[in-house]
C-alpha cells in the first residue's frame, strides 16, 4: 500500500500534532529520542524526506524504535507498510526487528547451562568465519544468530547479559559475512542493528564501538556522497563507545584504520594517511584483547595502510607495504591475501606494468577459489577497469578467461 499522491500525510499530520513544524525539527527530535532509549541514531532531512514520500519505505529497526517512542502509536498508524517476505523465517536473510516481532522467540525458562554451551558454538562460528566457504558458512551462522535473538529471553535475569553478550558477536559474525563476503548491506545493517541491541543488553561498550565501526562500513562503500557523513557519524560514535570501554588500545587503533578506510573512500587520502600514522603510533599487539577482536592484525594494518596509499598516488610506498603484508599472512588467510594481490595489481597498473597486473590478479582469483570473498572481487574489477588501455594483449585476456569463468560469475552473482 502506498501512500496518498500528496505523501505520506499521516506521518506529516502526527508531527505536527506533536509541534513538529519543520522536518529539521523531527530529525532533532527523533534523535533525542533515540538518545533517550540509549543508542545513537542516524536521520536526515532526506531520510524523512522519503518517509513522508508517496511511497514510503519501511525504516530500519532502530528508527521503528524511536518513531514508535516518539509518537506513542504503531508504525503502522503512521503511514508505514511492513514490506512481504516470500518466507519470513528464511534463514540465509535477516528480515525482522529483534524487539518488535515475538513470533519465533521462546518464552519458557531454559537452564542456565544453555548459555555456556550457546558462548562455546559462538567461538567456534568465530574462528571458522576465515576458514569455511561462505556459502557453507552462512546459512549456519545465521541460524546460530537467531537462534541466540530467540532464547534471549528465556533464560535468568542473572544470566541474560552473559548471553546477549554472546548474540551479540554472533549477529556481528552474520553481519561482516552479509557485508564483506557476500556484498548484501541492507542484510549487513539488520544484523549490525541487532547485535548493537544485543551488546547494549549485554552493558559491552567496546562490542558496541566495533559493530558501529562496522556500519560505517556500508555507507563509505555504497558511492553515494549523501551518504558521506552517514558513515563519519557511525565512526564518531564508536569512538565515543571506545572511550566509555576505556580506550582499549587495539580497538581504538583498529577504529583509526577504519576511519582511514572510509576517508579513503570519500576522497580525502591525506586525513586517511595521519589516521594511518596514528593507528601505527598506538597500535599495541600485546595489548589486553577481546577474543572477538580477531580480525586485527600488524599485516592488516598495513593492507589498511597500502589501499591508503594507492588512492593517495604513493605507488612504490604502496607496493612495499603490501608486499610485506603478503609475507606476513598465514596460509589460511585467503581472503586479505586476495585483497593484496588485488591492491599489488593495482600498484603495478599505475606503473604501467600490465603483465605483472594480470598474473596478481589471477593470484587474486586463485585465493577466491579457495575462498570467495565479495569485497577482493570488488578490488579485482577495479584494477581490470584500469587495464583498459592494454585491451587485447595476450595478459589482458588471459585474464579475462579466468576472471569469467563459471566459477567466478556463479560467485559474483550469488
């Protein structure tokens, strides 16, 4: 159902009826609203914009929340329809608020031990997530992470936090799986939300800085410049969560990475490089670590490091960096192997070295072989839209052969 040709008028009339004249004064309201609840909220005029539109879209989890707060009503008095699902309980895709829709949850008391053994499958799910094909991983890691959205309020109060602590990271596993290995953000942002619930329940504001890190991810990739300060906000919030979790060093460095990510994105390469510098002047190894910050390492550091320095136009600097990293990886990290041979690819087209391109790139394919990984296709596409002006050689097609053979489209298309 949409709404009448002159928009969304409920929502527009139950603003006003509250003193909202103006869609900048809803944004700030919302907000604090939000803020109110307990967890940071991102909405523009835009966002509103579209909500108030003749076919408005159904709002994230968090924005239900705070519109529901706000107004005191159902969303779906103000305007809203629930989009259908083929299948709501598929388990490959997250489809529904974790607060708001009590269908599948369990209810009755569960024995607290459920919780130990609920921490250890998590674990498990963590260390196979660099390991396992996606396409087998997925599906379980997914129903690993409902699974834990159901029984969470099944068990003490003594004990909820200890498991919602645990959900949490699970929904984050489902979420960097939605985003980095699959390419899915909008399935990536349901499960970033909820394991932000989660790590709220849980009082774990470190948690709660990585998974915002994490969403900044999505906006900074997604090529639309209005969603530039979507991503810069997700970044300044985890770091506010970073500082009431104390500052813990390796978190704080890996969130400067990040920062260097997304600045990269957005086109500013030299506030990327003295975030760079900083993660590297701080960036402790040894450091107290959480377990779930497995994902940080010296050679990520530094692949963080050479994709920064490629878009910066430093070549050479970016070729010796990355060819460290290949040195330092172990043999089971083929994903950010890919990544780098990737980025090594690219160093070589800017220098005009075509052939020596092509075989990176192909080392790159033989690591998503092994084990596909969305984000280093991404980085392969690039550097073969930069090849352009060696259409034709020998290499150049060589590479093509394998870039679009059936293993490769089926993975780029799945």
């Amino acid at each position: 159902m949409t709404a009448p040709g002159d928009g969304n008028v409920r929502l527009r009339a139950a603003r006003e009826s509250i003193g909202l004249g103006s869609q900048p004064a809803f944004v700030k309201a919302l907000g604090a609203t939000a803020e109110k609840l307990g967890y940071p909220l991102t909405v523009t005029t835009r966002t509103v914009s579209r909500w108030e539109s003749a076919s408005p879209p159904w709002p994230h989890a968090h924005h239900i929340k705070a519109l529901e707060e706000l107004f005191g009503r159902p969303l779906t008095e103000l305007g809203f329809t629930p989009r259908k699902t083929s299948n709501p309980d598929t388990p490959v895709k997250a489809r529904r608020p974790l607060r708001l829709n009590t269908a599948r949850r369990i209810h009755h008391d569960l024995p607290d031990s459920v919780i130990d053994d609920y921490i250890e499958m998590t674990a498990c799910y963590r260390r196979l997530y660099g390991i396992l094909p996606v396409n087998q991983l997925q599906p379980a890691a997914n129903n690993h992470s409902q699974l834990g959205l159901d029984i969470l309020d099944a068990v003490s109060p003594t004990a909820h936090a200890a498991l919602a602590d645990s959900v949490a990271e699970a929904c984050l596993i489902s979420g960097r799986i939605a985003l980095f290995d699959r390419g899915d953000p909008e399935d990536a942002h349901a499960q970033f939300i909820w394991a932000l619930e989660c790590a709220q329940e849980a009082t774990n504001d470190a948690l709660g800085a990585a998974i915002l890190a994490h969403m900044a991810f999505g906006p900074a990739i997604s090529e639309d410049p209005a969603r530039a300060e979507e991503a810069r906000d997700q970044v300044r919030a985890a770091r506010a969560f970073a500082k009431r979790a104390e500052d813990p060093i390796v978190l704080n460095a890996w969130i400067d990475a990040v920062d260097a990510e997304v600045e990269t994105r957005l086109g500013d390469t030299a506030r990327a490089l003295q975030l760079i510098r900083r993660a590297e002047e701080s960036y402790d190894p040894s450091a107290p670590t959480p377990d779930w910050l497995d994902w940080f390492s010296p050679a990520q550091l530094d692949g963080f490091k050479g994709n920064a320095l490629l878009a910066a136009g430093h070549s050479h600097e970016a070729r010796l960096t990355l060819e460290r990293v290949l040195a330092d990886l172990p043999p089971t990290a083929h994903k950010l192997r890919a990544i780098t041979y990737a980025d090594l690819g690219a160093a070589a087209a800017v220098l005009k070295e075509p052939e020596k391109a092509c075989y990176l790139l192909v080392c790159a394919l033989d690591e998503l072989a092994l084990t596909w990984y969305s984000t280093a296709m991404a980085r392969v596409k690039a550097v073969r839209s930069q090849l352009r002006q060696w259409e034709g050689t020998p290499a150049v097609r060589s590479l093509d052969e394998r870039l679009y053979d059936w293993t490769s489209t089926i993975n780029a298309l799945t």
